[in-house]
C-alpha cells in the first residue's frame, strides 16, 4: 500500500511540473504564430500584394495609418491598401526589427512591432527619407490561428523632434 500511495503521489507531483510546462509552451507556440503572422504581413507588404496583405486581418478589423485615416473590414483594408501599392509603396521595402507581445487572455494579445521602410515615395513620386516607426496591434486567436484585429501605425519619422524643454518635466 504504501509503495502504491508513493507512485500516486509521485505521479501527482510530476503533473503538477509537466502542466506548468505545458502552458510555457502553449504561449513559445502563440508568440512563434504571432512572429510567422507578422513575417506573412510584412511579405506581402513587400510584394505589393493588398489581398495578400489584408488577409491577415480578421473579417471585421479595423486599421489606422500614421495620418488616422482607416478602414474597417478586410475587404475595405484591401481596397485601401491596392491604389497604394500601385503607387507610392510600388517600390517599398518593410521589415521590422523586434517584435513585443503581451498576452491579455490565452486568445488576445496586444502586438507592439517596430518596422523600418525604404523606397517609398510621396505623392508626386520623388523618393521619401527612409523610415521607421510602431506598429500596435491588437490580436485575436480564433480556430486555432491569429488573426489582427486592431491596428494602429506610428511614422516615428514624421514627427518632430521634441525640444528640450518639452521633455523636462514641469
């Protein structure tokens, strides 16, 4: 009896050790989905692909640029995105260089990205500086994937710089 109740007891105690280990690997397995979503985005970015682009939102997302402009729905984010990358994004080139996720629940994460781009050009085609800047999603697993459904874009380059006085506190 007592070399049974030592096994039960010793199997108790590796589950409680294996569980833990388990919900580990749950979330290395959410924030490597969310890093191969983000390298989808940024491909299809790359390749000027809207439909490609906007297939990476959930059905009903909504997107904000830099200048708060946006769309709602996957369809109007394509649609939004296609005149663009006809244009003055034919040419760009985006990445990002690091990748910052906070789980809100086991399905719902926020998503900071910082991104750099090269060869865009403003709207009377001459070459933009390159840039760089944040991109803050908010991400929903839904049927086993992770969708965006919330994003919000930051140029840091198009701001200005703040002064002195302004970072100093009052």
């Amino acid at each position: 009896m007592t070399g049974k109740l030592c096994i039960c007891m010793a199997a108790l105690a590796c589950a409680g050790m294996i569980s833990p280990l388990r919900g580990q690997s749950n979330v290395e397995t959410d924030r490597q989905a969310i890093g191969t979503l983000m390298d989808r985005f940024m491909d299809a970015w790359n390749r000027h692909d809207a439909k490609a682009f906007a297939a990476v939102f959930a059905e009903d997302a909504d997107f904000t640029n830099w200048r708060g402009e946006g769309a709602s729905g996957r369809s109007k984010i394509e649609a939004f995105h296609a005149p663009m990358f006809a244009t003055i994004f034919k040419n760009s080139h985006q990445s990002y260089t690091a990748i910052n996720t906070r789980f809100i629940r086991s399905d719902v994460a926020t998503v900071d990205v910082h991104w750099e781009m090269t060869g865009a050009m403003d709207a009377q085609g001459d070459p933009r500086p390159d840039r760089r800047g944040l991109l803050s999603f908010t991400m929903e697993k839904n049927a086993g994937q992770w969708q965006i459904v919330v994003m919000h874009n930051l140029d840091s380059t198009a701001l200005l710089p703040l002064s002195n006085s302004a970072t100093k506190n009052p």
